[in-house]
C-alpha cells in the first residue's frame, strides 16, 4: 500500500486577471449588440420587409458599427 499526500492549497491556482487580450465588458456588450442588431435584420428578412441584398448590406455595417469580437462562431 502506497502512502498518499494531501496537499493544501492556501491560494487559487488559477487566477482569472484583466490582461491584454481578454474579452472585457464592454466588448461583450458589442458582441451582445451585434448578435441583436443581426437578429433584427434577420426577422425583417423573414418578414419580407427587406430584400436579402439588404440584409446583407446591414450585415456588413453592423460588423463596422459593433466589431465584434466573436462574430465569426455566431450564426
């Protein structure tokens, strides 16, 4: 039989800080934006208030006015 070791940990191992490259809140919020502005546009395209010519021409402007960060992954 092996003896075991227990090993208290005083302080977290990782620590979560606010570094360069890190997605802050406030780029959240535009993500958040983006995801909503698209969302809205999507709607009126389904709704045939605007043409898909259109819908993608607000794309194209709600990622200059937001720049979201995770836009690429998001539908």
């Amino acid at each position: 039989m092996s003896a075991k070791t227990i090993t208290r940990v005083e302080e977290p191992i990782c620590v979560v800080s606010t570094i360069e490259g890190e997605i802050r809140d406030e780029q959240l919020k535009r993500d958040y934006y983006y995801f909503l502005a698209q969302k809205l546009s999507k709607d009126m395209l389904e709704k045939g208030l605007i043409t898909a010519d259109e819908f993608n021409k607000l794309a194209e402007k709600n990622k200059r006015k937001f720049s979201p960060y995770l836009a690429e992954i998001m539908p």
